[in-house]
C-alpha cells in the first residue's frame, strides 16, 4: 500500500486543518438579542393589553407595547428578591396542580 492517502488526507492533515479554541482572552461574547417565543391564553393576551393600554393613557403616550413591558418585568425578578420568591412559590403551587 505504501504512502496512498485517503481522499480525506491524513489523520494528521484533518488535524492541521482544524481551527484552535479561541484563548480565554479571545472569547467571543454574544451581543445580539435572543428571541424568546411566549405562548399567552387569549384572556391573558387580551388582560395585559388592556394593562399596556391603560399605562400608555396614565403615561400620555401614544401607546405601551407588550415586549417592552416583559422585558422589564424580566429584569424585575432578577433584582427583586420578594419578586423572585412569589414567582418561585406560584411555579411550585402550579407544578403540584399538575
């Protein structure tokens, strides 16, 4: 057989060929937003609507829309404590039902 090589190289040349783990300093970091996809019954769609509706009116603007709204209650139940306890109790109430 001799020194035939494989269509596909050597071991050693699919080795050479394969791009290094960037260093931890060279770590990318991801920027872009992550879309998350939420499934609402149409009563829960309907009655924070009508909550964003109601805050656009309170706040004299022309209107409130839902995605801002989820964010910042995202962000609300990481830096608030008593937030994240009664969503940790409804998760455990809801998943008991189940």
């Amino acid at each position: 057989m001799g020194n035939r090589r494989s269509r596909y190289g050597t071991a050693a040349d699919r080795k050479a060929k394969v791009p290094k783990a960037p260093e931890a300093s060279q770590e990318r970091v991801r920027t872009e937003p992550i879309r998350v996809t939420l499934d609402l019954k149409p009563k829960q769609h309907r009655e924070l609507k009508r909550w964003c509706n109601g805050a656009a009116a309170d706040l004299d603007l022309s209107a409130v829309a839902l995605a801002p709204v989820l964010r910042l209650l995202g962000e609300e139940l990481l830096r608030n404590p008593e937030l994240a306890d009664t969503i940790r109790a409804e998760l455990k109430r809801q998943a008991e039902q189940v």
